[in-house]
C-alpha cells in the first residue's frame, strides 16, 4: 500500500522521492532497526545511506544544488521512512527543518533588502556544508520551560559581540545529540527587556569550544534519536551562523504553523507499518514464521476492518494537511492542522495497540516490530512543541473565541 494512498495524484517528483524512501527503508533500514531500537545507538549507517541518496538535501532549494521539494513532498518522504524506523525519520525531520526554515518559509517572510542579502549569503554556506560536504544539522527544541510551547522567550541567550555571538543555555531531548555536525539551536538574544520577537535561530559546530553532551538515553521509545541533553556554556558563533536573520524566527512561527507538525509524518508512518504487519501475520506472510494463517477468524477480519478504517481517517487529515501547509493560513486551515497532527499522534498509537491485540501473544516478542512500533507509537502526543494536550486546548479554544475576544469576570 502507498503511503500517500495511490500515486496517481503525485507529481512525478514526488513518486520518485517517496520511490527512494521506501526502498532505503525496506532495504537497509528496517532491517537494522531493532538493533538500533535494543542499543539506543544512533543510526549513522542509515545516514550515510540518506547521504548516498542524495536526501539529505531534499528541501535544499534546487538554485543551491538541492532537490528543492516543497513540505507536502517532503512529509510524504518522512512517512515513508517512519514506515521502516521511526527513529530514523523523527531524527531525519530535525535536520530537514532547518533547510526548510531557512529555505522556502524564510523566501515568505517579510525582510528588509538588507536582511535578504545577509540571509542570502549566510545560508549559502550552509546549504554548500549540506549539498557539497553532507553535513547534518539538528535542531534541539526543548528547554524544559514555557519557551518551546510557544509562551515565552527562549532560555538559551545570545549575546552579541564582535563578529557573532556568544551563545549559554541548555537543551533537554535534544535528538542527534553527539551526531550532528551542527546544532540549529533557538535562543533569545540577550538584551534587557527581550521577549519572544527577539528569538534568534543560530547553527552552532559540534566540535566548537563550550559544546557538550551529557546524560543517559534509555527511553521507552525512538531510543534510536539518541536525545540527550545539549549543554552551550560560553560558546562563540559567526555572525553567519545565523539561519534566519534576527526576530525572523517568531514571524516565521506566526506566520508558518505547520511547521510545527512536522513530527507527525513519522507517526503517519508508523500507523501504516502497524496495519501493514498485522496483514502479514494474519495472512501467515511474515518472514521466518510459520506459515499458519489466521486470517478466517471473524474477529481477525473485524479487528482489522478496524484498524484499516483509522488508518484511513488518519491518511485523509495527513494528505490534507499536507496540501494546506502555506504561509498565513486562515483559522479554519490552522485548526484543521491541530486536529490533523492530534489525530496523527493518537491513532498511530491506537493503531499499533490494536494491532497487538489482534496478532496476540507472539507480537510481544522483541523478534517481532510490533512491540517496538507500540512503543515509538507512544512517543508521539509528548513531544513538544504540540503535545496532544496542547492541540486539544488549542483547538477547543480557537473555535469558540476570535482574536482577541475576552470573557467578563464571573463575580
């Protein structure tokens, strides 16, 4: 089954690209996935494979020598990879956001002929790092505060010096932490009185004095992102480390929502790879088990008659979303993207939960994907920036107050 439902409606870029993905995936990286998943260990053979294809600059713009494609190609490529490793797809999503942050939404926004030229130049180099030399960038979030659910300024601080920036802060579930040749990190310049407009979007080296990564990784799921904590203490950047010029980030985030869904493909891909397994056992096709079929159990068939209709619910708000990601979306388009990526995270879960169900004792065993699937599954509602708690409260909100409204006081 494709990923996108049929083909047909894709441009040809798109069936190549997603092409590609799903035979990387079926190829090399399911195959290597439940040894990253037992390991907790980054997945850097599944890079270089990312590398060799050519994917690693998927959303480079085609005048920088990428391949150009827009978020509805690229969403689509995601699923495809969190179909094989979920781990794979939510790391490689990080590293993606930054050329689309830079790229086409930054080509968007509003900037004065100054800025332009300076963005210009600064992400050419960058772009060259990518296309020409294969780097990895990342983009480590979460601050353990209100700034990565939007409501206030970010606690990692900028302060301008000559020639760049000096750069303090921490961040917590960082993914590619110690893999990543540079970390796009989000942080607030330091000045008195700076609030969110003041963010700055900043990719710091690696292997720059003050960079370190510490603790453990032993999640119960995408133990493959190998999160760990970034810590920046005193750490010098360029002025051409920035991937947006200043404040551009907080237009970019206003102006840009689906940007924030972006973790969701992998979950896309993870429902699929439930409903797809759950066929193959019960039609007795996987690989190395017995071939005893357990497909004429009418509560076999009614389960997966379930499974297939969520699975379907989900791929329609998936493709919709896909096709509606533009700059200023109406409210309408916005609030069907918090029940998009809401429904995403849940069902996949749902799904892989029923999927267990249905397949029985055996799906329990490490040997098998399923369990694995249920716990990257899990993952999906916690993570930030839009949890599923927040895409409820945001949801339910924006459709009952316009901008701006107030309640009276209740005396």
């Amino acid at each position: 089954m494709h990923i996108a439902g049929s083909p047909a409606s894709l441009t040809p870029q798109q069936r190549e690209l997603v092409d590609l993905a799903a035979t990387l995936g079926r190829d090399k990286f399911a195959p290597r996935a439940a040894r990253h998943d037992s390991e907790a260990c980054f997945p850097f053979d599944n890079y270089a494979d990312l590398r060799d294809a050519g994917l690693l600059k998927i959303c480079v713009p085609a005048a920088y020598g990428g391949l150009g494609a827009d978020f509805a190609t690229y969403v689509m490529v995601a699923a495809e990879i969190g179909r094989h490793c979920g781990s794979t797809a939510l790391s490689y999503n990080m590293h993606v956001c930054s050329c689309m942050w830079s790229g086409f939404i930054a080509d968007a926004l509003d900037m004065t002929p100054e800025q332009r030229a300076d963005h210009e130049a600064h992400r050419r180099e960058h772009y060259r790092n990518i296309v020409e030399h294969g780097k990895v960038y990342s983009q480590p979030f979460s601050e353990g505060g209100a700034a990565a659910a939007g409501k206030a300024p970010w606690g990692t601080l900028a302060a301008k010096v000559d020639g760049g920036y000096v750069v303090n802060g921490k961040k917590i579930f960082a993914s590619l932490a110690g893999a990543a040749d540079y970390y796009g990190v989000l942080c607030t310049v330091d000045k008195p009185g700076a609030t969110q407009r003041d963010s700055l979007y900043l990719a710091v080296p690696a292997d720059a004095a003050g960079v370190s990564v510490v603790g453990d990784w032993d999640p119960l799921g995408m133990r493959g992102t190998v999160s760990r904590t970034l810590l920046l203490k005193d750490v010098f950047v360029p002025d051409s480390a920035r991937l947006m010029p200043e404040g551009l980030y907080f237009q970019a985030a206003q102006r840009f929502p689906h940007m924030f869904a972006t973790l969701s493909p992998t979950y896309m891909g993870i429902a699929q790879a439930a409903y797809d397994f759950t066929v193959q056992y019960l039609r007795a096709e996987v690989p190395g088990m017995p071939p005893v079929k357990r497909r004429m159990y009418p509560t076999k068939q009614i389960a997966v008659a379930d499974m297939r209709i969520k699975l379907e619910q989900t791929r329609a708000l998936f493709l919709q979303n896909a096709r509606d990601a533009r700059v200023d979306p109406d409210k309408d388009t916005r609030m069907r993207l918090y029940a998009a990526h809401y429904t995403i995270m849940e069902n996949a879960n749902a799904l892989a939960a029923l999927a267990i169900r249905t397949c029985g004792g055996q799906s329990m065993l490490k040997s098998l994907p399923l369990e694995r699937l249920y716990r990257d599954s899990r993952c999906g509602s916690l993570m930030l920036p839009w949890t599923a708690e927040l895409c409820v409260d945001r949801l339910g909100r924006e459709c009952l107050y316009e901008a701006g409204e107030r309640d009276e006081a209740i005396e």
